[in-house]
C-alpha cells in the first residue's frame, strides 16, 4: 500500500520514530502489562474502578513504599517469563541501523528481538546515557525506565508528572525526536485514559507544526475517539499489527537494497566537503563550511541542537571565549539543516540596518542570534522592548514554525531579565558553554590535524592539556598555540613532537608573543598610534567593538588616511577582522581583554559615557525617549571628550533643555544657529510635557542670528493648541518676549476666529504679561480683556505675597493707629485737661483699642491695594505700589477718619478731604521697595499727612506737633510691619 512505503521511505531516510508500547503481543497473546497491574492490585486488596498500572502503583507505593513497589513490579514480570513475540521479531527485522525507537515497555523482549536479529543498538534510559548516542545504531529509549535501573522506572501518576522534568537531557533528546520525525505508534491501545496522558506528556512542549502522526489499531474507534485523535494530528490506521509489519519490512528492504541504492547514489551523490585553507582557526570563529575541522563538541553540538529543536526559544550562554559562535555555525547548525530547518546566524549588530526589525525567514527556521550581549551595550531600552515583542509574535505566528537562540557572554545575561515580560521563560531553557574538557581539547588538538595528514605526537598533546588547563581548555588560546605549531612544523606526514613545542617557548611563549610580535612589527613612531587604533575597537566591558574607519579615527585622535592605513595593516595581521566594507572589529575577545588592560580609569569611563550616549540615541531614535536625568548628567561629565555626530550633539541638546541644565553650554557644542532652532522648534511637538514647557521657555530667549519665521508661529500654535495649560503659558510668554504682538498673522486670524477667540486672548494675557506692547494693534476692547487677564494672572501669581502685605497691614494698622491716636488722646488729655483724673487712663484706653480696630482694617486695605498694584503694574511696581497705596488709603482713611470726624461732629467733606491727603501721602511714602528707604519716606508722609487732615479736614484742636507724631507713628509702624511681615 502507498502509505506502508512512504511511511517506509521515512524511516529509510531517519525521517520517522517509531512509538512501541506493551501491546505489541500476538493476538491470543495476553497483555503483559494487564498482567503485572492484577498481580500488584491482588498484593494490596485494590478494589478501585480505575485499573490502569498507575492508578495501583500509586496506591501500592503509598502503603508498602517505593522500594517493595519496584521489587513487586520486577517479581512480577520474573514471574510471566516472557519472550519476544512475533511482532517483536518483525519490527527488530524491519528497523535501519539509523532507526529510533521509543518504548514505554518495562520488559526487554524489544532489545532481545534485536539481538536475535542481529541488530547493534544504544540503550538510553537516563540522561548519563545521551552522551553514548550512536547514529550507526539502532536507538533505543526506554521512556518508562528499565528494571536494571530501579531509580529511572516512571510507575505512578506522579512519576508520569515529573520524569520530563528530571531528565532535561533525554526530555530535549524526545522533544527533538517529535518535532521533526513522523511518529509511528505501534502496540498502544488509543481508547484508554492512560495512552491520552501519555500522548499530553510527549508532545506538550512540541509545536503545532510536528509532522503528521501515524497509529496501528486492529479494534474501530469510536467516532468521538477518531475524531478526538485527528484534532491531535494523528491520522488512524486499522490494520493488524503483523500485517503492517510485514508490508513495512518487505518496503524497506526494497528500499534499502543494493540495486536501489546504487539509484539513489547515482542520482544524487554526496561530495565530501572541502577542508579548509588550515586545520587551526587562530582567533578566527569556525564557520559553517569549517564542520570538517571542528572537533572536541560533539556531545554540545548533539545536545544543544535537541534542546533548539525541542524549544522556540534558548539562551546560550558560557564565558567570553568559550567557543559560542563556533559552535552554533560549525557544530549545531549542520544538524539543524539535516533536521529539515533554514539556519540563519545574525549578530544582533546585524539586525541595526532594519533598525531591528526580524529577518525574513522560511516557515521554518532557525534564527540565531549571536552576541546577543549587543542589546545591552548597542541598544535602549525602548529598542529592546520592541524587538523583544516582535520576537514573541513571532515565535507564537502559527504560520511559522520558527525557533530562536541568543547567544551571549554570561556576564550579561542578568542584564536581559528586563525582557522576561516580552519574552516568558527566557530564562528556562538554558544552555551553559563550559570551557574544553580534557577528553574535547585532546580532540581538538589532533583531529584537524589529522585530517591534513599530520599527527600530534601522544606526549605533546598531554604536556599541551597539562599547560593549558584551568578548570578546562580555553578554545582561543588552544587554537593559537595549535596554529602557531601547524605553520611552523605543520607537513603532510608529520609529526609535531615535544621537541618542538620546546623550541618555540611552550604554550605560555606563544601566547605572551601574539600581540607583543604584532607590535614589535611597527616603528617607535607608528606603535603608540596601533595601540590607540586597537584600543578604540574595545569596548568599556572588555568586549570587541564594531567601528567604521571614521569613528576608528575619531575616538584614536589620527588623521583619518592613517587610521585607514593602520586598519589595513592589523587586517593582514589576522588581530582584525572586516565585516563589510567599512566596518571592522578585533578578531576575537580574547584580544579585546589583554588590550583592555592598556586602558586607564578616565579612558574606561569615556568609553562607558560613549556606549551609553549610543544606546539613548538609538532610544531616541526609536521613541524619542529622553535620556533619565542620571544617565544625562554622566554624559555631560564628558562634555569636553565626547565623539558627537550631529545627531548626537543635537540629542544631548534636547535632553539638556528638558531638564534645563547646562543649556547654554550644549548650545554652544551646537554652533549651527539653524540647527540649535530646529531641535528647539522639534522639542515644541514633543509628547512629554516638560519637554514642550522648556523648549518653549528657550525659544524665548534666542539670540536674533538663531530667529527663524517659523518660530513666532510655531509658538502660537502651542499657545493656542497644547494640550496641557503649563505648555500653552510658556509658548505665550516666549511669543511676548520675542517681542511677538497681536499683528501676528497666526494670532490674528485665531483672534478672527469666534471658536479660537478665547484661547488668543488668553495667550496675549500672558505675552502682556512679559512684553506690555503685545496688545500693539488689538482694539481697545480686547484690549482691556487682555490687560484684565494679565492681572488676573500676575495677581495668582503673586496671591501668596498678596496675602503677606496684607496681614502686615493689618498688625501695622493695628499697632500705628492704636498708639498713634492713643497718644494723641494722652497728649490732648494732659493739654486741656478736661477729663476727670480717675477716668482718663480707661478712656485714653479705649481710644487705643477702638482706633486700633480700626486701623487694622485700613491697614489690611492700603496694604492689599498697595500690593495689587504693585503685582498688576509690575512694569512699574513703585509707581504702581503708589497708586494702590493711595487708592486703598482713600478707602481706608475715609472709614477711620470719618469716624474721628462723626464724633467731633464735623461734616463728611472735611474729612473725605482730610483722608484722601492723608492716603495720597501715605501711599508714596509706603511704595519704595528699600526696606529702610520705606520707613523714612512713610514716617514723613504719614506725619505731613495727619497735619493736613488737622489743619484742613478735622479742625479739632489739635497741635500740629501732636498730629505730626501721630502720622509719623502710624506710617513707621505700616512700613515696619510690611517689612517685618512679608518679604516683598
């Protein structure tokens, strides 16, 4: 039948995994499993409903133990003596030696079939085990464990639940298996609850895009059974099992014999790849087309692409120069393009020109993304957040079938934890790069030999592991001293022997000379200038820097003609490498931390302020993100020494104005007049408010060489517009200080306009407010409103001061008319004498408190009225402070005054008369705003004022003197009391 071949086909080309469970008996053969399950249910009385094995075990294990339950299930099996059936004998002839079987049997009537048929295989029951994996033979995973290894066996419910978890190995080695191979099911009763669970486990972590799934049933499911199975992609086949088994083995065997396969050989034959130019790559990275060379990780490469293709998302990880990128491109990415994926290594570097945006990729792909440490050190924030949800809409896309792995140094890898909420379970599927082990640099350092007929002798290799070791072999200083020996000594039938390695210095000579031989290939005069070259291209974490030859040159301080000359030169010397035609870094990191020791404290922080200046301006350019004010106070420490492009200077410019602080000093790093404009105009559409307030707030003080036409309307517009009040102020103010008026074409027609009418009289209220020609060509109308809300405004500006000046006019009033007029009473009383002795201390008394009273309330008004109008005519304020002044005493005087005059009986317009020369005096002398200056000036107008209200007002019988001392009492005390009580 079609099918049997194509699923023939599959297993031919290890394209199909074949899934074995107990049932694969003959037809009268019982169940060997149903078996074992009624022995332990009989050991503990189970009278439950649910039979399966897990349900007894769980009960058996909770009252008898762990131990005698895997005793009991051993006995159990000794005692049914079984043998492979005939079933067993077919599948054992059938399988390939590439073929892979997992089983869930506890028995080995399977690997006793294959021995009968004489077939090798490779056990695996536990994680130890994977390393032993063998292509050439038969593989064998015993998924349930095996009775000679009573700790592996999965019996209860609770150990389905946690086995995956405690073997990581085997579980990646599975879920690879599953999402890259049909899967056959053989002996597996599809009805049961069992099976399901089983099924759940298997392929919980597996995608959606697993292949197409295959089951043998003899017995018809139900149609909700069948219908259940084909949601789970698992198409069904209703067949015996021997009869299966015999089409498969005879379609194989087609397959697979000599005539068919000198066909296939024929039509398609395998060319053996070609070696490379060197067995050693130095401090050069293996590539793809290097597999051929790459020894010594061969259990990594085998484990880690398990663990890519079981996952869609791993982190790589393991100490600088532990061989990540070669691994992924020489060991890993070969099997992954055998398991059927497109492979695509990136550095995250890369990824810039699309400004990191995802690569286009086939609907399966592997994307790798090596030194993915640049998105700390290359990117922002911002920009790592978007490419992180970019990268999680593509891993759940069920158009794709997509798998990615970051690879980066592990001293970074707890800076990526900010993307866990982009990207959940970053951290879960880890793999940790350790250093060559003993047995993997042995390999290392004979197999790439060995391939270009030279042998290493046997004593060489281990004095070259013992010298080299240190908690493991580091790969680069492997590859230089390997290299270092093959180009001296290196021949087709050679060996290299201890004599040699001797005669070059050992190891420790070989590596010392690397850099210092490159450096002793320059004159005195060219040395001090590779060394700065080479120390630009490493980075404030030790890591290799990518830069372009006019950045090479800029951060060395030489000409950029012998930066290119030197870039060149270091390219020859293999301590460089091109990345594309600008563009160059060190060959490896293992340079960059010998040449981070050349650097001191002031150049590591330049680089540090340099790199960070690079991630903001990318987050700038992103989201137009501002720097945080630490982060902008760390450049501006470097002020003088930063490597500024325009787009640099002008960021920092912007981030200076948002936090106004040293503007004026990036200004001028900024000498293009026209361009400090434009970033301040660009700021006034910023979306943070601040941003907005204090570009505004600078517009407003550009010098006339940086004025534009478009910054009066770009101004308005924000003045009428802006979302947020604060904004809309600063933009008027500005307008007003640019000597900006109501003629304004675009203030005009908002003026014309009814909807935009209240909005521009609001703006010119606030462009009065700092230039008082603003209302230049406005009707007097508007005018009026305009002025009215530019009071309004400096008076809840200044409400606070206002209050101030007025409770000291109060206690100023209190205090200068109580003992101003109280001591007029006295001087009067000792005078004329025409009050009772007894009487005149009350009365003398009561005129104080009365005449205080009231002088409380006249101070509160002729301080409040000297107040406002020193806050509303601000342009003026001494002159405004004697108007108010004058107004609120004319107010204030008339009420006391008045008083005075009720009570001698005189009439109202000789004391309106007397008040009002009286305020007018007082008012001028309280207007200086010098503290001393105002107590002169108020002693003297509040002592000619009273004897202007004597002599013309009251006409009581006063002395001059005595009225005289009572002004000069009342003014001293309200400028006292202004002074004493405010600060104005």
């Amino acid at each position: 039948m079609t099918l049997t071949r194509d699923l023939a086909a599959e297993l031919a080309a290890d394209n199909a995994l074949l899934f074995v469970g107990d049932s694969l008996r003959g037809d009268a053969a019982p169940l060997p499993l149903a078996q074992i399950t009624e022995l332990l249910a009989q050991q503990i009385g189970y009278d439950r409903p649910d039979r399966s094995l897990a349900a007894v075990a769980r009960d058996f294990e909770a009252l008898r133990g762990r131990q005698p339950l895997v005793q009991a299930l051993r006995d159990a099996l000794h005692s049914l003596a079984l043998q492979p059936s005939a079933l067993h004998e077919l599948l054992a002839q059938a399988v390939l030696p590439s073929s892979k079987i997992i089983t869930t049997a506890y028995d080995a009537l399977l690997e006793e079939a294959l021995r009968m048929a004489g077939k090798s295989y490779v056990l695996i029951v536990r994680d130890a085990d994977v390393p032993y994996f063998d292509e050439s033979k038969v593989v064998v995973i015993k998924m349930q464990g095996d009775l000679s290894q009573p700790d592996s066996l999965v019996i209860t419910e609770d150990d389905f639940d946690e086995f995956l978890a405690r073997l990581p190995t085997l579980s990646d080695l599975m879920r690879a298996f599953f999402a890259t191979k049909t899967l056959i099911f053989l002996g597996y009763d599809l009805s049961s609850p069992a099976f399901r669970r089983l099924f759940a486990q298997v392929t919980r972590s597996v995608r959606q895009h697993r292949r197409q799934a295959y089951a043998v049933i003899e017995q018809p499911l139900t149609p909700a059974d069948q219908q259940y199975w084909a949601q789970k992609g698992v198409m069904l086949l209703s067949e015996n099992a021997a009869q299966f088994l015999q089409q498969l083995l005879a379609d194989i065997q087609a397959l697979t014999s000599p005539a068919a396969m000198a066909v296939a050989a024929a039509v398609e034959p395998t060319p053996d790849a070609p070696l490379p130019a060197s067995p050693y790559k130095g401090l050069d990275a293996f590539a793809a087309g290097d597999a051929a060379i790459f020894f010594g990780r061969e259990e990594d490469s085998a484990r880690l692409a398990n663990k890519i293709l079981a996952n869609p998302l791993v982190v790589l990880y393991g100490e600088s120069g532990s061989g990540k990128t070669s691994l992924l491109a020489a060991g890993v990415t070969p099997r992954l393009v055998r398991a059927g994926f497109h492979v695509r290594l990136l550095r995250v570097r890369d990824l810039e020109a699309s400004a990191g945006a995802l690569p286009d990729l086939p609907p399966a792909a592997v994307l790798i993304l090596d030194q993915a440490e640049e998105m700390v050190l290359l990117w922002g924030e911002a920009r790592r957040q978007a490419f992180a949800q970019a990268l999680m809409a593509a891993l759940a896309d069920r158009g794709r079938d997509w798998r990615v792995v970051l690879a980066l140094r592990s001293d970074f890898l707890p800076q990526l934890a900010g993307l866990e909420r982009q990207l959940p379970g970053l951290f879960d599927r880890r793999y940790w790069l350790d250093r060559l082990s003993w047995e993997g640099a042995g390999e290392a350092i004979s197999g790439p030999a060995a391939r270009f007929g030279v042998t290493f002798e046997p004593a060489l290799v281990e004095r070259l592991l013992r010298d080299l070791w240190q908690d493991g072999v580091a790969p680069p200083q492997l590859q230089l001293v390997c290299d270092r020996l093959y180009r001296q000594f290196g021949r087709p039938g050679a060996a290299i022997t201890l004599a040699d390695y001797q005669q070059v210095s050992g190891a420790a000579g070989i590596l010392a000379a690397y850099l210092s031989d490159a450096l002793a290939a320059y004159s005195d005069e060219e040395r001090p200038q590779v060394q700065a070259v080479l120390a630009s291209l490493v980075t404030s974490n030790q890591t290799k820097a990518v830069l372009s030859v006019d950045e090479v040159a800029a951060a060395s301080g030489l000409p950029v003609p012998i930066a290119a000359a030197l870039l060149n030169r270091l390219l020859g010397q293999r301590l460089l490498r091109r990345l594309d035609d600008d563009r160059f870094e060190l060959a490896h990191d293992y340079l960059a931390a010998r040449i981070a020791g050349w650097l001191d404290v002031q150049q590591v922080a330049l680089k540090q302020a340099q790199e960070l200046l690079a991630r903001l301006l990318a987050d700038w350019q992103a989201r137009r993100s501002f720097a945080s004010q630490g982060d902008f106070d760390l450049l501006d420490a470097q002020r003088g020494r930063l490597r500024l492009t325009p787009e640099a200077a002008a960021f920092l410019l912007r981030c200076a104005v948002r936090y106004n602080r040293q503007v004026d000093a990036w200004l001028a790093l900024t000498p293009d007049a026209g361009l400090r404009t434009q970033v301040l105009l660009d700021l006034l559409t910023h979306r943070e408010a601040e941003g907005r307030m204090q570009a505004a707030a600078r517009l407003g003080v550009s010098a006339p060489d940086a004025m534009t036409p478009a910054i009066l309307p770009a101004l308005v517009q924000a003045a009428l517009t802006d979302a947020e009040p604060a904004v809309r102020t600063a933009a008027a103010e500005a307008f007003g200080r640019l000597a900006g008026d109501a003629r304004e074409p675009s203030l005009a027609a908002a003026l014309a306009d009814p909807a935009q009418r209240p909005a521009a009289l609001l703006a010119l209220g606030a462009a009065r407010d700092v230039n008082p020609r603003a209302l230049a060509g406005l009707p007097a109308a508007d005018q009026r409103a305009a002025f009215w809300l530019t009071s309004r405004r400096r008076y809840q500006r200044a409400a606070a001061f206002v209050r101030r000046q007025t409770i000291a006019g109060v206690v100023g009033g209190a205090l200068g008319f109580g003992l101003g007029f109280g001591l007029l009473a006295l001087l009067y009383y000792d005078r004329r004498q025409t009050l009772t002795e007894t009487m005149a201390p009350a009365a003398i008394f009561v005129v104080a408190v009365v005449m205080g009273l009231l002088g409380a309330g006249g101070g509160a008004l002729v301080s409040a009225a000297r107040a406002l109008g020193q806050v509303i005519w601000q342009e003026r304020p001494w002159a405004g402070a004697a108007l108010g002044g004058a107004v609120g005493g004319s107010l204030a005087f008339s009420l006391i005054l008045g008083a005075v005059g009720l009570i001698a009986a005189q009439a109202p317009p000789l004391w309106l008369v007397s008040s009002l020369g009286l305020a007018l005096l007082l008012g001028v002398g309280l207007a200086s705003g010098n503290f001393r200056l105002r107590i002169i000036t108020a002693l003297a107008a509040g002592a000619a004022g009273m004897i202007l209200a004597n002599r013309f007002g009251l006409a009581l019988d006063f002395l001059d003197l005595e009225a005289g001392l009572t002004g000069a009492v009342i003014g001293a005390s309200l400028a006292w009391a202004l002074g004493a009580f405010s600060k104005d």
